[in-house]
C-alpha cells in the first residue's frame, strides 16, 4: 500500500507507524521480530494512536496491518503472560477503543492471525485476508478462559458453532475456511493486497462521511443488542439535515462528484 507519512511534529509510540495520505490513515504494527505480539506498553500506544487519529477532522477511514510477510498479529506478548504482569485491562481498552472507532476501520492482512490479534481485526469494519494465512485462537491451550467481550465479539461475528470450533477445539483455519466463516470479507493474492486495500478506501472516502458514521455507531448498537431507538432517530435527523445531504442531491442533479465536508 503506497503511503506518505505526513510531516509535522506529531511522534508515534514505539512499534508503531503511522502513516496519513489525505483522509487515510494506515497504522502498522511493527514488530515483525515477535510476530507483532504486543506488549502492555504497546497496545496502550496503539489505543493512544487510535484516540489522537480519532480527532483528525480530515480523516475518514483508518487501515490497520503488520509490517512482515509472516504476521498480521500474534496478541499478547507471552512472556507477560507468564510473568503475570497485569496493569489493569490495556487489551480490553484497545478492543472497545477500536471497535468503537468513529471511523469506519479496515484490517488488511499482511499474514496470519493468532490469539488475541484474531480479536483485534474482528473489531474492525472490514477484513481483507490474503491467501496462504492461517488463524488460529489458543487460550484453552493456555489454560485461559477467554473474556466476556471477546466471546460476544467471536460469537457476534461469525456466529455460535464457528466461534465453538476456534476457541473449544484450537482449529486452525485456512484461507478458504476463514471465507467460509465469514472473518473475511474479501481474500486476495498478496501482490493484490495493496490494490484491494486501497479500493475499498476509495469505496469508503466517497461516501458522504456522516452517514457512514453515524450508520456505523448504530449497525455496532444491533450488533450488540443495545438498540437506542431515540439515538438512532436523532442521527437519521442529522444525515437528513446536513450539509452534505444536500451536496449529495446537487452532484447527482448536476452530473458531478460530491464535496463533502461531514457537516
């Protein structure tokens, strides 16, 4: 995926790069070394990350891969683990940080997937998976039970019997099988990664922002059976009303693409 880092004095934590091309912005897990594993510290930068990007006006979507070939993310740094060395939950904190991103947030895989990066990319809007990863969820080999959110999470996604099938059997799943699922929303050749990628960007980016915003927030609501039917009328009421609902019928009247501006 071809990116500029934008200049300015802006610093990312360590492990991470970051990366801003007009309204993308694409955050790289690097640590190749430990299959992206993150440490505490890391994935409260990661979390960090997200909420700074977050109040970018000019952004409209947000790509989330691993720097390698091998790895998208292996979760937590086991050596942590072992230790337990635990302050507080920074892995809860990520999840619901990203899951309930403003922005709509694309995973696209750059290799396979293990344990508690399997949660990360499902709390991602879309999944784009190469051929030749593999996924697989291991805390019953760890003698772990698997948290509340996490579960609702595997369940929510691809449903009961598959979600039995990763966590109760430690199955590793192929390409095709993550498919058949439903983990992936697309799958591509490596070499066709980047143009995927960068298709469903531009897919997203010339969508007037709001509406895909605020639909996000309330399709997440459903998901998680926490409907506010009040909250869901008062940003149908916003899209309706909106400066950009009225861009939408000029370009379309006038033959031209749209200039919004997420107000």
């Amino acid at each position: 995926m071809s990116e500029t880092v934008q200049s300015g004095a802006q610093e990312w934590p360590e492990g991470l790069q970051v990366a801003i091309t007009g309204a993308r912005a694409t955050i790289t897990l690097n640590r190749p070394e430990r299959h992206n594993s993150l440490s505490q510290g890391d994935m409260v930068g990661l979390t960090e990350t997200l909420q700074t990007l977050e109040k970018d006006p000019d952004l409209r979507v947000v790509v989330l891969t691993g720097a390698g070939e091998k790895s998208f993310c292996s979760g937590a740094f086991l050596n942590e683990l072992e230790d337990r060395k635990f302050k507080g939950n920074p892995f809860e904190d990520l999840t619901d940080t990203l899951e309930n991103f403003r922005l709509p947030t694309i995973c696209a895989f750059n290799g396979s997937v293990y344990g508690g990066g399997a949660e990360i990319s499902l709390c991602c809007d879309f999944r784009i998976g190469i051929e030749g990863m593999r996924m697989f969820v291991p805390p019953a080999k760890l003698g772990i039970h698997y948290p509340e959110k996490g579960l609702r999470r595997f369940v929510s996604r691809v449903g009961l019997g598959p979600a039995k099938r990763i966590l109760l059997t430690v199955e590793t799943f192929d390409d095709a099988a993550l498919s058949a699922i439903g983990f992936l929303d697309y799958l591509v050749p490596r070499t066709e990664l980047a143009a995927r990628t960068d298709a469903l960007v531009a897919d997203i980016t010339g969508l007037a922002p709001l509406s895909v915003q605020t639909m996000k927030q309330s399709l997440n609501e459903i998901a998680r059976e926490q409907v506010d039917s009040e909250k869901i009328k008062q940003r149908i009421a916003l899209c309706w009303n909106s400066e950009d609902q009225r861009e939408a019928v000029a370009a379309r009247a006038e033959k031209r693409s749209p200039i919004y501006h997420q107000r």
